[in-house]
C-alpha cells in the first residue's frame, strides 16, 4: 500500500437489538465503499431479525419489530456485505469499532464465511483520540459532527450513522497526512499507539489570567486577537470551566482551540441560576461565532383560541399574544403534538379549524364519534359548558398539571399492559417535560408567570428575581438591612410583548427550580399590576419577613 488515499475504506454500522453478539442480532447494516477519497458503492439493509426489538432500541432508532417482518434474512443481506468486503486493499472502518466488528463477525461465522475474520478494521473513535487535540473532549459521533461542521443527516439508523462516519473519515486522514502519517499501515498502527498530545504553550498574559479567574460561579467569554467574540460559556466554578477549555481537562464542554483565544473576560453571579440566565440573554444578543445552542430556540406550543366562541386547539411555534391560552413552552413540535392529541382527548375540544357552524339537526362527526370532541356545532353540548370545558384546561394548565401527569401516566401503563411497548415508549418524554414543569410548580402558560423569586447568595445576601407575565422584569440582590442593588437588568416599562428570549428563561428556571425545588421562596405578583415596580418591591420586602435560609 503505496498512501492512505490508495486503500479501500468499507466503512460500516450496524443497529442492533441488543450489546451481545451471541443472544442479539443485526437489525439494520450500512456499508459503504470510500475509494480515492469518495463513496463509490453504499448498500443499506434492514435484516429479519426473527427476535423481538426491544422498546429502548424502537426509542432510540425509530425500528420496530413490524419494520422487520418483511426484511431480507440474515444470509441475503451479508452476500451484498461480503461481496463489499472482498475487494483488495479493504479496510473496514467503524466509529466505536469493536461493537460493529464483534457482530459482523459473528455473522459471517454463522453464515460460514471465510477470510473477513483476517481484514483490518479501523476505529475512527481511537484515530479522533490521537489526532485531535485534547481540547476535544466529544468525541462520539455527535461530537465529531459538531467539531467538524458536518451537516447531519439524522442519527441512530445505521445509513446516517454511517455516512457520518465515512465524513469523519475524510478529516482524521487530512490530520494524519498533518502529522506525517502517509500509509494505510501506519495508520492502522496509530489507532493503537500510547495517547500523547503535546501541551498547548498559553500565551503568559492568559497564564496571568488564569491565576486571578475566581472559583464562583458566573459567565465567561473567549475574544480572539482582533477581538471578535468567540464563544460565551456559563460555570459553576468560573476557574475550573475556563482551565479546562484551556488544558483539555475534563468537563470542558465545547472543542475550542486554545490557540484561537487573544483574551478571556468573565463576570461573577450570585448563583448557578444567575449565571445560567446570564448566559442565555448574552448568546442571543451577541450571537458569538463558536456558540451553537442558544441562538435559536425550538420551542412550540399548543394554542387555545379562547379569542373564538367556541375555543379550539392547534399546535404553533408563534410567541404568545392576544387573548388566547398558549400552553407551553414544549421543547419540540413533536412535544407540542402529542399533547393536543390527549387535550382533545380529556377536555373534548373541536380538533375542526374552520369558522364553527352551528346545525342542530346534523349528526355528530367523525371526532366526535371517537369522543375526541364534545360536538358543539349540533348542540351536543351548550356553550356555556364548552367554555367552562377550555377555561378548566387553562386552569389545569396552570395551577393543576398533576392532573395531566397522572393521565398519562395511565396512558403510558395502559400501553404497557397491552404490550404495546413502542407506544408507551414514545411517551415518556412529553410525562418527563409535564413533570418538570409540576416539579417547578410552574404555570405551563407564560403570561401566568408573575412572581418574585428570592433566592440565598450566601453571606447573608439574597439574590431577588422579578418575572411579570412570563418576562424577567429585574434582578437584584437584596443585603441583610434590605438595600437593593440593581445588578445586570435593567427595569422595563411593564409592556407584555413576549420574545423568544422571555420563553428560553422561563424553561431556565423550570428546569433549575425542578432540580432544586427546596432553594427559593416565591412570592406572587397581581397578573396586572397597578402600582410601580419600587412599590411592588417594597411590599414584597415587607411581606417577607423571613427570608429564605435553604441552600442553593
């Protein structure tokens, strides 16, 4: 073998219904053929298993046993493989390779084939490890995707999977060539070799730095040398964060070449709370060039058109206005989805998005005759009790969403029961969502978020938060005689206009408040507050005479 590039890469993944090759079977194989440094043949095949998929791999790649039933066999599907295999110079290649190989090779020895036991597989997860720096702590597919600015194609079938792979493959050969590496040999020998990465040299001025960076928490920021923002981070402990974006250490949750960075400014913050709303309200403004989660949102929700004489439900991803109920933030359209299908299913609301027509004398339809509609438009039901149908959902919503959890957790056991495994597993993401929020104690409808929110700083000093109709209004911190300091917000005219900025802190503190349910006392605010901001303040003060002394 002459260069890297005149080697036969087959570049394999494999789903499959369990982690041992002898009791576990194939589900889904992916092979595709790198030569001179393009994808000359792919075969992807789904394999009748003939066992059961297990709910967690249907979870995790979408394949169900039904998916199965009509797959080629086993022996049909390894001919393609093995005839992929067969070329001279082939390497096999895989991302975490000994899980492919172990199950590929137990194939082909069921199936009696000779000679794939002796090809040379290659593991892109151990070339990542001694080709890339040690700043780049993700090295999973996801991560190696991320790194390398790879479009995805989806995740967790074995095409995807594999081309990403194959992707991947591309840029750890560029780096190998870097490094000197300049046959297939070699490389093969590489993926074996000690882990050495040579210590990236810091400039003294950020060595200097490093020394005066606090152990509190707060937010973080990377400039580089001509001074354009990088990358804004937020950290429980700002020294730790920012040494091991620096040194590689572990916990460093975002690949940034050391050598990039010109200058490092933070800023401390009361809390783990502060600091993590900090970082949210600066990645959106700033918009910094490394930052990937943050500067947008997939936030959805389920509208109820109380605007309308008989309200309905729809799925949007508008931000909340006018007199309608917006029910959320979900995390994902698919989230918002589910849960309109059980909102018609308890509160019995038109699923119809056209103008309602009243006809008395008509028979009811369709949705109606799957109790999925209380049928207002022939009479079924008046519209005094439609409507206090909708207001009880927007009551629910935001004062009992124990009521829904519970509902769905019956949902869920009913699927279970019925072993319908696949169904029940589908839904425990939305009850984890629902839980959150009833964990937080949290109206699940934005503009019905108006408290004050205090919060322990330690040293006797209490950090205070003012969210009115959904929108953090101020952040202070409050001192033992009851002085407020004005710190990083400044107040706003009480305007009830919602961004998506507003929305993303609100899932913030849902999911904090969740994880800490005992660390803060709330006080409530009037939903229209008359008086002024400073009046608001100092009632609250006065009404809470006993300040919070749980940890946070």
């Amino acid at each position: 073998m002459d260069s890297l590039w005149d080697a036969r890469y087959v570049v394999i993944d494999v789903e499959t219904t369990g982690s041992d090759p002898v009791q576990h079977r194939i589900i889904e194989i992916a092979c595709l053929a790198v030569e001179a440094g393009k994808v000359s043949e792919r075969f992807v095949s789904l394999i009748n298993a003939h066992q059961p998929v297990p709910p967690s791999i249907t979870a995790l790649t979408g394949i169900t046993s039904s998916m199965l039933l009509t797959a080629p066999e086993e022996a049909e599907v390894f001919a393609r493989v093995a005839q992929l295999l067969a070329a001279p110079r082939t390497i096999v290649v895989a991302h975490n390779a000994a899980f492919d190989r172990k199950f590929v090779l137990a194939a082909v020895e069921r199936l009696g084939y000779r000679g794939v036991d002796a090809l040379p597989w290659l593991c892109t997860y151990r070339l990542a490890r001694r080709l890339l720096p040690p700043t780049v702590q993700r090295l999973g597919l996801d991560g190696l995707v991320e790194f390398f600015g790879i479009s995805p194609a989806g995740r967790h079938r074995a095409g995807p999977d594999a081309e990403a792979t194959a992707a991947i493959l591309q840029r750890l050969l560029e780096y190998a060539v870097r490094y000197g590496i300049t046959t297939p040999e070699e490389l093969l020998r590489l993926q074996h070799a000690r882990v050495r990465h040579p210590a990236h040299t810091l400039p003294r001025r950020l060595l200097r730095l490093l020394q005066r960076i606090p152990e509190t928490p707060g937010v973080y920021s990377f400039y580089n040398r001509q001074g354009q923002l990088l990358y804004v981070g937020k950290a429980r402990n700002l020294s730790q964060r920012i040494r091991a974006h620096l040194t590689g250490d572990n916990g460093a949750r975002r690949a940034l070449d050391p050598s990039q960075i010109g200058d490092i400014c933070w800023e401390e913050t009361p809390t783990e709370l502060s600091a993590l709303l900090r970082e949210a309200e600066r990645i959106w403004t700033e918009q910094p060039a490394a930052n990937v989660l943050g500067k947008h949102f997939p936030f959805a929700f389920v509208r109820l058109t109380l605007s309308e004489r008989f309200p309905r439900l729809e799925v949007t991803r508008r931000l909340p206005s006018g007199e309608d109920a917006w029910i959320g933030p979900l995390p994902s359209w698919h989230h918002a989805l589910q849960l309109l299908g059980f909102l018609h299913q308890w509160y019995r609301l038109r699923p119809c998005s056209a103008e309602l027509r009243l006809a008395p004398h008509e028979e009811a339809c369709f949705y109606a005759e799957l109790q999925r509609c209380a049928a207002p438009c022939n009479g079924s039901i008046s519209e005094e009790a439609y409507r206090r149908g909708a207001e009880q959902l927007v009551h629910d919503a935001r004062d009992n969403l124990q009521r829904w959890t519970q509902a769905l957790s019956a949902a869920i056991a009913q699927h279970v029961q019925r072993w319908e495994f696949e169904q029940a597993a589908a839904l425990h993401s939305l009850l984890r969502v629902l839980q959150r929020w009833q964990q937080a104690q949290l109206p699940l409808e934005p503009r019905a978020c108006s408290f004050l929110l205090w919060l322990p700083a330690g040293n006797g000093i209490l950090e205070l938060f003012c969210w009115h109709q959904g929108i953090l209004r101020g952040w202070w911190l409050v001192t033992a005689s009851g002085d407020l300091q004005q710190r990083l917000i400044s107040t706003p005219p009480w305007e009830p206009s919602l961004s998506w900025l507003d929305i993303a802190r609100l899932d913030i503190l849902a999911r904090w408040l969740a994880r800490n349910p005992q660390a803060a006392v709330r006080v409530p605010l009037p939903a229209d507050p008359s008086d002024t901001l400073a009046e608001l303040l100092s009632q609250s003060l006065l009404s809470v005479r006993q300040p919070p002394t749980t940890g946070g």
